[in-house]
C-alpha cells in the first residue's frame, strides 16, 4: 500500500469515540521515495532530469555550479521542470579514490512552484556512459525521501 493509500484510508476512519482529534495529518506525500535521473553531456554541467515521486513526474533542465572533485567536493544543481524549480545541494564522499563511481548525499535547499515546500534529500551515484572521451558525471542517480509535496 502506498503512503498516500494509507493516509487516506486513515483519514477515512477518523478518531474513534471519546478521541481527542490529533494532529494534523501531514501532505500525501510525506516521505515518499523519490527517484532522480539526471544525464549530462560529456564534460558539460547542463543536461536533463527526470523525476520520479509517489504522484508527480517532472522533467526538465538541469544545471550545475561547483564541483564534485576537488576541495569543496560540493555542486549545488537546479532542476527546472514543469512543475517549479528545485535547488539541491551534492556533496561527495570520496573513499581514497577519485575514480568511479562517486558516491555522495543530496538535498533539497529551495523550490518554487510545487517544489515551494518541498524538504528531503538522499544518496546519489555517479557514473559515465561508458564512452571513451565521457567525463566520470554523465549519468547520476539520486534516490530518497521527500516530503511537503
């Protein structure tokens, strides 16, 4: 059953007798798995997205600022889409090696549109296409958790 199935169903049943209301039932969305794609041309920092979340999908532009190697090991991407704009904050975790696949965590920092309130963040994976003149950043996977949708 899906997050947003079983807030529903809750909701339907409502407080049973001589119950204090409870709190407010957070968005349908709460904590759904979130599951971004993004693909850049090699050794460019624009590309596409595609988002998949319990309910909405988006896709659009992506742009990154920053770098994922080096000393900052931080990008900070927006997505643009149909939807509104999210910003997200990457940060690598390097384990001895600045070779494939890098590996990191991501969040959400702003939204505008339905991506306003939107709070969450993940992992990521980052890996090349596999062409011999690619860069290591082609082809990432985000996965978590959003809420506020």
């Amino acid at each position: 059953m899906t997050v947003a199935a079983l807030l529903a169903a809750l909701l339907l049943q409502g407080p049973g007798p001589g119950t204090p209301p409870g709190p407010t039932p957070p968005p349908a969305f709460a904590g759904a798995r979130a599951e971004l794609a993004v693909q850049f041309p090699p050794w460019q920092f624009t590309g596409t997205f595609t988002l998949e979340v319990a309910g909405p999908r988006d896709q659009g532009v992506a742009r990154d600022s920053g770098s994922l190697l080096g000393p900052l090991q931080r990008v900070e991407r927006v997505l643009e889409g149909r939807l509104g704009t999210m910003t997200l904050q990457l940060d690598t975790r390097l384990r001895g090696s600045i070779f494939l696949p890098i590996f990191g965590h991501w969040r959400v920092v702003s939204g505008t549109g339905a991506y306003a309130s939107l709070r969450g963040g993940g992992s990521f994976t980052s890996v090349d296409a596999g062409a011999r003149d690619g860069s290591p950043f082609e082809r990432q996977a985000l996965l978590g958790r959003l809420t506020g949708m």
